[in-house]
C-alpha cells in the first residue's frame, strides 16, 4: 500500500509540475507582452508629443487626448517589476485576479534576476500563498476589511517570501498543523504543496495567526550548498 502511495503520489506530482510549467509559461508570456507594450510607449512619446502640440488651441480634443494616454499609462504602472520576469509573471497574474475580487493588495517584491530556485517551485510556493490569501479574504462579507500584503526580499542570502491577509476569526488547528478552511479533516492540498517543496528546497515556512489576520513566512536559500 505505501508503495502504490508512493508511486501515485509522484505520478500527480508530475502532472502537477507539467501543468505548472505550461502556466507559468503563459504568464511569462503575458508580462513580456506588457513589457513590449511599455516599450513602444517609450518609443511613441514624441510622437504624442507632436499631437498634443498640434491640438493646442483645440482644449476639448487635447483632453480626450490625455485622458486616453492617461489610461494606457495607468495600465502599464500597475505592473509589478521585481526585476526577475518569473516571479512578476507569477505575482501580476494572481495580484490581477486578486484585485478583481475587491481585495485591497500592498505588494513589494525585489528578486534576483537569476535564482537557484526552480520557477516551477516558485510558482507553487508564491501561487499557493496567494490563493489562499485570496480564498480567506473573499470569504469576508464587507470588501472594506478586505487585505492582503505581500512583501519578498532577500535576507541575509536568502529569498524571503512574506503575505500576511485579513480573515474571519481565527485560523483552525491541529495541534501546530493549520487546516485548511475547506477540509476540516486535515491540512489543505496547497498548505502540504507549500510545506513540501520548501523542504525539498531546504528552506523554512513559518505561519502565525491572530483574530482576523493570517500571515505565512517563507525562507528559501539562493544558493545550494
């Protein structure tokens, strides 16, 4: 029985992984597009310049001109740039469905260009945390209440990973073991996700909570000894 356990287990965790990868593919996909967007704004600026230039004694186009480029840019600021094209593929996609959901989001994120890291555990870990951030804070009837905060850094050579969200009440437990709000019975698939591949990558996950606020830290070393 352990043995099929064993077999079938990582039967899913492949499928997992394959399942991933391809959506972490089209997330990078989607930023870069972004980041060509922002480019050709760059390179289209003196030519709105030259319009704006052209519609100066006309003060009712002008500023439906500016309101126009006023949206485009807007779009393009609420990008976050980590300064690692996997991590922001990660963060603006789940942040945008985050968001979408009236869920107020405070994020700051500094990542290294290239990490040690699989992408396809950082989309576990990050992808994971925020879903059930997203899960916890949707489950709150007045959106005013609603938050959640993201901050990732590195600390003393490692990536530390930190989202803290608003919830109804207090989380339930097992002994030291969080449950997940869907399963009574026992931790969430996500939770164990998170657990497992931070331990494979030799890290550390700590969760604290208190009444109405959750909050998961996760420590992964950048370097592999």
């Amino acid at each position: 029985m352990k043995l099929f356990d064993l077999i079938f287990g990582r039967a899913i965790d492949r499928r997992i992984a394959a399942w991933q990868s391809d959506l972490i593919q089209r997330h990078i996909d989607e930023v870069q597009n972004i980041y060509r967007t922002m480019r050709g704004w760059r390179h289209d600026y003196h030519g709105h310049i030259q319009t704006m230039l052209a519609l100066a004694d006309r003060p009712e186009e002008i500023r439906a001109y500016l309101l126009s480029l006023n949206h485009d840019l807007t779009t393009v600021d609420t990008v976050l740039k980590t300064g690692n094209i996997m991590v922001d593929a990660i963060l603006n996609s789940k942040l945008s469905l985050i968001k979408s959901r009236d869920i107020a989001v405070n994020a700051r994120a500094t990542v290294p260009a290239e990490l040690d890291i699989p992408v396809v555990d950082l989309c576990v870990i990050i992808g994971n945390l925020l879903d059930n951030a997203m899960e916890a804070c949707s489950a709150i009837p007045d959106p005013a209440d609603r938050f959640i905060r993201v901050y990732i850094d590195v600390l003393r050579q490692q990536l530390y990973i930190s989202v803290t969200n608003s919830a109804l009440g207090r989380a339930k437990k097992s002994g030291r073991v969080y449950l997940s709000a869907k399963r009574e019975t026992g931790a969430g698939f996500g939770l164990m996700r998170i657990d497992r591949v931070v331990e494979r990558n030799g890290g550390y996950v700590n969760r604290q909570d208190e009444e109405g606020v959750f909050a998961t830290e996760v420590m992964l070393p950048l370097t592999k000894e």
